[in-house]
C-alpha cells in the first residue's frame, strides 16, 4: 500500500473538496481507527484497534459503501466534536444539489478524522 498523507485541516478540507479518493480517505481513517495491513501475512493487525470496532469489524469497512459502518463512525465522534468541521474549519456543508451518500458519508468522515486530530493535541 502507498504511504498515507499527512493528516492536517488542509488534508481535512481535500477530504471535503473531493481531492483524495475515497480509497485514501478510507485508509486514513483505517489508520487511525489501529487497522494495519501486514503485507507478509496479506492480513489486516487489528492488534490496536479498540474492541468496538474490532468485534463487528475484523476487516476494517468500506466507510464510503457502508452506511452502517458510517453511522457507526458518527456515534463514536464526542458529543463535544460533532460541529467540529464548522467550529474549526467554517466548513457550512454541501449544497442540497450535493447531497448524496458518497459526499457525506466522506463529511463524516472528515469530522471523525478532525475528531481524531483533536483528541491527539
């Protein structure tokens, strides 16, 4: 697997632009959810991954296909971040012409990721 972009509002603002691919973006919340591909073995190391997704997911999902995998991801974003995208990047959503699955399902995926990038700092 290629390396993973760094991850920064600015990587967070290409999820939401459609810049990266939704195999990327995919990858990124992989990543940091403990999944680790181990290319010697062509098994995924759950080693890290927190029971609550390892039970239900012992392969980690396809966010982008999955709504139950993404509803999933949204439940586990803190109640304190779950305006994040637009408290720290002024993000106001997409346009009603925009709203498919595919686009929000990477919103909330951006939301997570910057979740994420919170509870790291």
């Amino acid at each position: 697997m290629s390396e993973l972009p760094s991850l920064n509002f600015d990587r967070i603002w290409d999820i939401l632009n459609d810049k990266i691919d939704d195999a990327m973006v995919n990858r990124l919340v992989w990543h940091c959810l403990g999944y680790c591909y181990e290319e010697m073995t062509q098994s995924w190391n759950t080693d890290a991954v927190d029971n609550f997704w390892r039970e239900e997911y012992p392969e980690p999902p396809d966010f982008i296909a999955s709504r139950p995998a993404t509803v999933k991801l949204t439940r586990s974003i803190p109640k304190e971040n779950k305006q994040l995208l637009k408290e720290k990047l002024g993000f106001s959503g997409y346009k009603v012409g925009e709203l498919i699955p595919r686009l929000t399902r990477r919103a909330t995926m951006a939301n997570w990721l910057l979740s994420y990038l919170e509870s790291q700092s």
